[in-house]
C-alpha cells in the first residue's frame, strides 16, 4: 500500500521535527519534505508532489492564507491541512475559502491530528472538535443585507496594510520590521485602526479583514506618505 506522502511547513524547527516523528512512526505515511516559509513551501510542494500538506499560518513571507492559495492552484492535487494556534473560526472560514481541506489546532490530541492528515488525504474535509460548533453558530446567525463592511472603509492605504498583516497573525514586532516601521508607529496604527472601525480585539479585527477581502488579498503598495 502505498504511504500518504506529507509535507510539514512550519517555521518553528522543533515543531517541525515533532511532526516529522510522529508522521514518520505511521506505517501509512512519509514525510517528504519540510518548510520554513510560504515560498520554500510551494516550490518544495511543486517538487516533490505531496498527497497531504500540513501548513501553519503565521509564518514569515507571505501570509498563510496567500500560500494556501498558491498551493492550491500551483499544486492542485496536495490537499492542505492548516495546523494552527488560532482558535477563531474567522481564521477557519479564511483557510476553507482559500481551499483549505480541513483546520485543526497545535492543541489537538496526536491521535486526532493523525486522523485528520488520514481524512484530507481521503478526500474529506476535516474541522478540529473545538471549533465545529462555533462553525455552525457563525453560519446560521441572521445577516441583515447591509451588513457587509465597504471594502474600501474608513482606512487609508497603510491602515489596511497594517490591518491585512495583523489579521495573517503577525506580532507587532514582525509588521514593523516588513514595513521598516517602528514598534511604537505599529501600535499607533493599530490604536487608529481600532478606533476607526469601533472594533476592540483581534478576533473582531480579523473578522473585518475576512469580510472586506484584504485577508488573502495582495498586499497593498507602499505609501509612506500616507496614513
């Protein structure tokens, strides 16, 4: 019988090599390459043609769900399981749109984790236990028409950028150095953004981001001069 062959994309190395070795003990699987980013991870992806690969999505370079989507139409046949820390069902809707095949959390038991690199591979979606419920609560609660966010917003160019960046599941520190900002500038931004979009935390802000399509979405262009 032949063995589902996985690539591990992580940007953490133990966490990688704790994944090679639990993949590795399977008699039904092999691990046929590691990533540390998004870009290593779809050109090792076009090498090596991986039945499953399972991907994080915070990681430097291109945000998770912009690889996602490149190894879903670089590498139609890898089925992508997201292995993640985020447990809200804002980052889930995101990684499924992208053509992501299942969603399980860094939290999950071995032996589920096993079961859902098992169930992708079979074609299956799978959706770690923690977070079905929430799932189903977003998708049947009542949406008045108007609703929907205006794309374009009260955010200037630079805010979404920030906002995009913030929502892939970068610190402040990380969104500093990409856009050679300081710390304190980040904060400043993320203060306004808040403020601006009457938005308190995170989750709130990624929700806005999905709805409004700038996470996944190309990165804005650089404008220094505007805020």
């Amino acid at each position: 019988m032949a063995k589902i062959r996985v690539l591990i994309v992580d940007d953490h190395a133990v966490v990688r090599a704790g994944l090679r070795m639990l993949v590795e003990a399977q008699p039904d699987m092999a691990v046929v390459g590691e990533a540390g980013d998004g870009r290593e991870a779809v050109r090792l992806a076009g090498e090596a043609d991986p039945d499953v690969v399972t991907m994080d999505l915070t990681m430097p370079g291109p945000g998770g769900i912009k690889t996602l989507e490149c190894l879903r139409r670089e590498c139609p046949r890898s089925r992508v399981l997201v292995l993640t820390m985020h447990d809200d069902t804002a980052y889930l809707r995101a990684a499924l749109a992208a053509g992501g095949s299942g969603y399980i959390l860094k939290t999950a038991e071995e032996t589920e984790l096993l079961a859902a690199i098992r169930a992708v591979h079979r074609g299956h979606t799978f959706v770690d236990t923690h977070l079905t419920r929430g799932l189903v609560q977003t998708l049947l609660s009542p949406k008045a028409p108007d609703d929907t966010p205006d794309p374009k917003g009260p955010l200037s160019q630079r805010e979404r950028e920030v906002l995009q960046l913030l929502a892939e599941g970068h610190a402040n520190r990380v969104i500093a150095e990409r856009l050679f900002l300081s710390v304190k500038t980040i904060e400043t931004y993320r203060t306004r953004i808040a403020e601006k979009l009457g938005l308190r935390t995170r989750a709130d802000l990624v929700r806005y981001a999905i709805e409004t399509g700038l996470l996944g979405s190309s990165p804005p262009a650089a404008d220094e001069g505007r805020a």
